[in-house]
C-alpha cells in the first residue's frame, strides 16, 4: 500500500467533529475516490493527509513508514490539485509555472522544462505552453494544474473536486488523463460530487458520512453487493392473465407498472436463464434490465433510501 | 538553490509582464520624497537642508523596509486569498525556507530599487552622498533585521489574514523611527532605542555618512544584538504561527 490512514480523527475549536476514526488505504495505479456530502469530512482528511491540519489523533504511513512530524517523504512523491483555488500563478504562462513549480520541488529549469512539454503534449496544450493562465479556459486551467502537479513525475495524486466548473468535454479529457496515469501506476486519491464521473473512473470507493467511513473497499465489490438483486422492466404485447402473472411470480418478484409493464425483480441471477425461458413464449415489446450504479449506492448508505425511493429504516453496510 | 532562482525569476518576470506599474511605483516614491523636501524647504526656508543627507539616507532605508516588508505582507495576503499559499505549503520545503526565499528575493529587489530611488533624489537635490565601505556592516545588519521583520509580518498574515490596514500603520512608523536622529538623543533615550528594529544600523549608517565620529563597538554590538534577536523574535512567533493555523485549518481561510 502506498498510503495507509489509520484511526484518524479530528475536531474543531468549535466542538465540531470533523471527522471520526478514519482508517483506509491507498494502493499504487489505482484511482481512489472520496464520496460524501459537502461537510463530511472528506477536504479536512485530506488537508490532514498533506499536513495542511493536525489531526487529534491517527497515523499516517506512507511507503509504509509512519510520518510524524516530518512530511516530506509524502510531499516529495505527491502531487495537489485542490478545490476552488489557483494551484499556480495565473500571471504566468504554463511553462513558467513548470519552472517554478518544478524549482520548489527540487528540479532544474532544463528537467522542469522537459518533464512540462512531455506533459503538455501528452495532455494536448503545447500549443498554450506559452500563454498567460488568466488567457485560458477554466478547462485548459485545470489540465495545467494538474500538469504542475505531475511536474516532478509523483507516485500519488490528491484532487479535490478536479470536475468542478467542467464542461462535459473538459471533464472526459481530465477522465482520460487520470486513467492514463492510474495506468502508469500513480495512486490516485480524488474527491467529487459527481456520481457518474466517479461511477466511470473510480477502482476504489471510500464512503464517508458526518466524518465517519462508512464504506471502503473496491467499486466492484461495491456494486456487485448491490446488484446481487438483477430488476427487469418488460413489456408485454398483452395483459397477463392472473394464472400467466402467477408463474411469473414463482420466478420472479414483480411489481405492476401499467396493464402491460412489470418491473421483475430476481433474487439470484442464477433465476435468469430460467425467467428468459419462460418469457420466450409471449410476445414481448420491450425488456429492459437496470445495473444499480454508485448513485444508487451512495443513496442507500447516505440517505437510507430503496431501489423505489422509499426511505429504508435502518442503514446497514 | 533552485528554489531561491525560480522565486527571483518569478518576480522578474512579473516586473517585466507589469513593466508600468513596476516604474511607476518607483516615479511614485520619488515624487513622494520630492514632495517631502520642496514642502519643508518652503517652510522651513534651508533648515531640512542641513540634515539633507540624512533625510536622504533615512527615506532611502524606509522605501526598502517599506517595499520589503509590506510588499511582503500582501503579496502572502494575495497568496492566501487565492490560495496559492496553501500550495506552497505542499512543496517538499519548509515554510521557513520558503519564506526565507521570498524575503530574499524581495530584499534584494527592493534594495535595487532602494538604490535607483537614492541617486534619484542625490541627482534632484543635489546632494551627493559619501558612501565609504564601512556602510556595509550596518546595512548587511539591516538586511538581517528585515528578515526577522518579514517572518513577523508573514506571521500576521497568516494569523488574522486581513492586516492591510496594519501594515499601513507599519509604514509610518517605520518612517517616524527612519526619520528620528536617535543618535543626538540622551544617552537612556539613545539606549533603549536601539532596541527598536533597525534603529542602531539606522544610527550608524547616519553617523558614517556624515563623517561624524562614533563608537565602533558601541554600534557593533547594538547591531549585531538588534538583528539577531529581531531575527530571532521573528521565527519564533512564525514557528507558534504555524503550529497555530495547522491545529485550527485556517491556512485557506480568508
């Protein structure tokens, strides 16, 4: 593991538990993401992360070594990008943040130079590389802070909210970018708001709730978890008779939508080859199948509701 | 190393990108000085006249303080504000060195400036002044005093984010301590200024220009005092600063 957080734990002047007994961990080439409301905790973990906050209590291992007061092994191999902050001189052209950015970290003018165009090119903004920051589009913005980020080549990444302000296209090119360096083997540890960016890109999910974990652990078994369930939505050219619904029933739970619609509920998948059987003998005008995706998932945990939008009466993991 | 050089082409280059504002600046406090002097020699027909040199030296010192220090003031304000300081703080170096770089890129800008705006006012009021190279103990002092000043100022900054109006009051009271011959003063008065940043060097530097004669080790040992434990007084409040806005979060706050 290249970040380990164990028993972290925060509170403020005010009495505010920021966040509470927070243990997780962080492996190389994946990207990590942090789901939870707005005042859940999940900027202060990572500000206690980049010792920007001193936690209550915790530890935190990076390489496997505990880091104490000393944080610059992390620092050194770790790239930021945080929220609604300039994360580089917008009176500069990219090429000169590289510099200087590259300078703070350690690296020459010629390497820092080297490493920005690779970068550049890589990303698809050469062609700015000599433009003022304040000239370039919130997209562009982006892409360059997270360029100088990666300027010393770091084994992990920390965004916050990196789709913030994004228009759609701005935010498949930040997709790309960070599934390419997930792919070279840098971790990456990102929070966002936006379910289906992180439904797309996320291998990890951490869950966090008024500062507590309450889920961790990879999106697939996440999903899996809650797709045990499969539901299908057919429609048939007919209406059922009560003997036709009945041995449907014996199949699958179902739930009327119209005369014709039934929502199919199946328990175990393994039911599916037998409900596809029994269905090829009506005449069908259309079948479709729902997966439960991370915004049914953080519903269920966050906000304690069902498949149906009811309220569930307890939430469990 | 690499830092120091990426932080002095930073501000060159932002001098260069903002090369009007850069020399009206500079215009701005020449102007300022004129206005002093053409203003009191009106009034007071010659008197400022005979201290000219003085006058001279003490508001070419508080252009570089002033420069120095408030300049580095609001640039962390603006830093803060948008939050490139939180940026900073990420970097491998610590904020000790990081500050210590600024301070010494803006110390040494600020003294080059320091040096135009002096022959400026030595070219317009006709006033050449002697340096001799004893100067440049009491300056190298004074350069360190400024440091420990900085750390005071970032310290602030960081605390309660918004001093603007702070670092105003700084100015004058810095000119008032620039301006005031602490040398020719009572010898109680004389002592316990000098433990007022800056005012032994001041004093000296005064002395030497003038061609006055002076104690050496008096001066000496006041400097070297004045700088080491406004230095000193300096990192310390930074350091508790630190501790302080870490503990509570309050780094991006503004």
């Amino acid at each position: 593991m290249l970040l380990k957080v164990r028993n972290l734990s925060k509170s403020f002047q005010n009495g505010t538990k920021a966040i509470e007994d927070l243990s997780f961990n962080i492996p190389a080439g994946k990207i990590t993401t942090f789901l939870g409301f707005n005042g859940a905790g999940k900027t202060t973990s990572l500000k206690i992360i980049l010792n920007l906050l001193l936690p209550d209590e915790g530890k935190i291992y990076f390489e496997n070594k505990l880091l104490k007061n000393d944080f610059t092994p992390l620092l050194k191999q770790t790239g930021v990008v945080l929220e609604s902050t300039r994360n580089m001189f917008y009176a500069l052209t990219p090429m000169e943040n590289f510099i200087y950015w590259g300078a703070q970290r350690g690296l020459n003018k010629k390497v820092a130079r080297k490493n920005g165009l690779e970068l550049l090119e890589k990303f698809g903004l050469l062609s700015k590389k000599d433009t003022v920051i304040f000239e370039l589009s919130r997209g562009m913005q982006q892409i360059i802070a997270i360029c100088c980020a990666l300027i010393s080549r770091p084994e992990f990444l920390i965004l916050d909210e990196p789709t913030l302000g994004l228009d759609i296209e701005a935010v498949e090119t930040v997709e790309q970018i960070l599934k390419t360096l997930a792919s070279e083997g840098v971790a990456i540890l990102l929070t966002t708001h936006e379910l289906a960016f992180a439904q797309r890109i996320a291998d990890q999910i951490l869950l966090i709730k008024k500062g507590q974990l309450i889920y961790s652990g990879s999106k697939a078994d996440c999903l899996d978890k809650f797709n045990q369930e499969k539901f299908i939505t057919v429609q048939f050219s007919r209406v059922l008779s009560n003997e036709q619904q009945a041995l449907l029933e014996s199949i699958a739970k179902i739930i009327s939508i119209n005369n014709t619609t039934y929502q199919l509920i199946l328990s175990n998948r393994k039911d599916l080859s037998h409900l596809l059987g029994f269905l090829t003998q009506f005449k069908l005008i259309d079948l479709k199948t729902k997966n439960k995706g991370l915004k049914e998932v953080v519903d269920f945990y966050m906000k304690g509701k069902n498949e149906d939008g009811s309220i569930k009466s307890r939430v469990s993991a | 190393m690499v830092a120091l050089k990426a932080e002095f082409q930073r501000e060159l280059i932002i001098y260069r990108r903002y090369l009007f504002s850069s020399i009206s600046d500079l215009a701005l406090t020449i102007l300022m000085f004129m206005g002093i002097f053409w203003g009191s020699n009106s009034i007071s027909k010659g008197i400022i006249g005979r201290s000219l040199s003085a006058l001279i030296i003490g508001f070419t010192l508080w252009t570089t303080i002033q420069s120095t220090v408030s300049m580095l003031g609001s640039n962390t304000m603006n830093n803060a504000k948008s939050g490139i300081l939180q940026q900073l703080y990420l970097m491998p170096i610590s904020s000790e060195r990081l500050f210590f770089n600024r301070s010494m890129v803006n110390i040494t800008i600020s003294f080059g400036q320091s040096i135009i705006v002096c022959l400026a006012l030595m070219l317009f009021t006709g006033q050449w002044i002697n340096f001799t190279i004893m100067v440049i103990w009491p300056t190298i002092f004074s350069l360190v005093t400024l440091f420990g000043l900085g750390y005071l100022i970032i310290s602030l900054v960081l605390r309660f984010k918004r001093i603007g109006s702070f670092l105003a009051i700084c100015q004058y009271l810095y000119l008032g301590i620039l301006l005031t011959q602490f040398e020719k003063a009572d010898l109680l008065v004389k002592n316990m200024a000098n433990f007022l940043p800056l005012v032994p060097m001041v004093s000296w530097m005064r002395l030497i220009i003038s061609g006055s004669a002076y104690n050496f080790k008096y001066y000496l040992s006041f400097s070297v005092f004045n700088s080491i434990i406004w230095l000193l007084i300096g990192l310390f409040v930074f350091e508790k600063v630190n501790k302080i806005v870490k503990k509570q979060g309050s780094l991006s706050f503004y």
